[in-house]
C-alpha cells in the first residue's frame, strides 16, 4: 500500500503514527445521537490516541483558535457580501456568528484533535510500516 502523506492524513483523520487507521468512527455530521467518537486505540498498529489522561483538554484551545478564525472569517464575508457595519444591524452579526459556531462545531472537534495528534504532540510522528505486522498475523492466522 502507498504511503500517504501528513496532509493527506490530517484530511483524511487517519492514526499518526501507521496513516492507516481511523481516529474516529461515525461520520463528522451524522444526525444520530452518537455522532462522531474518537477510537480509543488505532485500528491498524493500537496506538492509544488520548496519550494521557486529559490529552484531549488541550485540544480546546485548538478549538478555540479554529472558532476566533471562522468568526472573524465569516463576519468579513458577511461585511463583504453587504451587510453594513452599522449599529443596527449588530444582531445580524451576533446571528452569523452563532449560527458559524453551531454549524462548525463537529468540524472543529474533529480536526482540533486531529491537529493536537498530528502537530502538537511531540515524540508521536509517522512510523513506515507500523501494524502491519498485526495485520499479517491476521491474514496467516
Ligand atoms: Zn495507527
């Protein structure tokens, strides 16, 4: 199997370390009720993805920058598309930016964990090859 790279990885939320694995099972904006969980181990080399306990706090304030970025993104789209600067369309902005905040929600909790495995966790980087020995014993077994 071809190696994929970071990028496409990151994209795909794919393990950090085999590139093969899925992080999470349940699709990013399913209506169920489950929604989207993050495996616990890699399905492909077991790699444990809450590297501690509370890893996955930190990926708040990755969250959180992603957030700030979309708001001020979408209040100049919607200053640019001609809704004016003025106090009385103030309610206007505070719409767009709740409604950005509930629509990117379950992007954001997905790609601020996948960007905490990928990019801010040090000693956790890509490993040629990694479970495909379980994936062998599998398959002679
Ligand atoms: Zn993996």
């Amino acid at each position: 199997m071809e190696p994929i790279t970071k990028l496409q990885a990151v994209i795909h939320c794919k393990c950090p370390r085999c590139r093969q694995g899925d992080i999470f099972s349940g699709k990013m904006y399913a209506l169920s009720l489950k929604g989207q969980i993050t495996n616990e181990y890699c399905p492909h080399c077991n790699l444990r993805f809450e590297r501690e306990p509370g890893f996955f706090y930190v990926s708040m304030f990755v969250s959180y920058a992603m957030n700030v970025a979309e708001m001020i993104s979408a209040s100049v789209a919607a200053y640019v598309l001609g809704l004016p600067l003025e106090y009385d369309s103030l309610w206007y902005y505070v719409g767009i930016l709740l409604l950005t905040v509930f629509l990117c929600s379950p992007f954001n909790y997905r790609y601020s964990r996948v960007i905490l495995l990928h990019w801010l966790t040090p000693g956790l980087g890509y490993i040629p090859g990694s479970g495909d020995e379980k994936v062998n014993k599998m398959k002679t077994a």
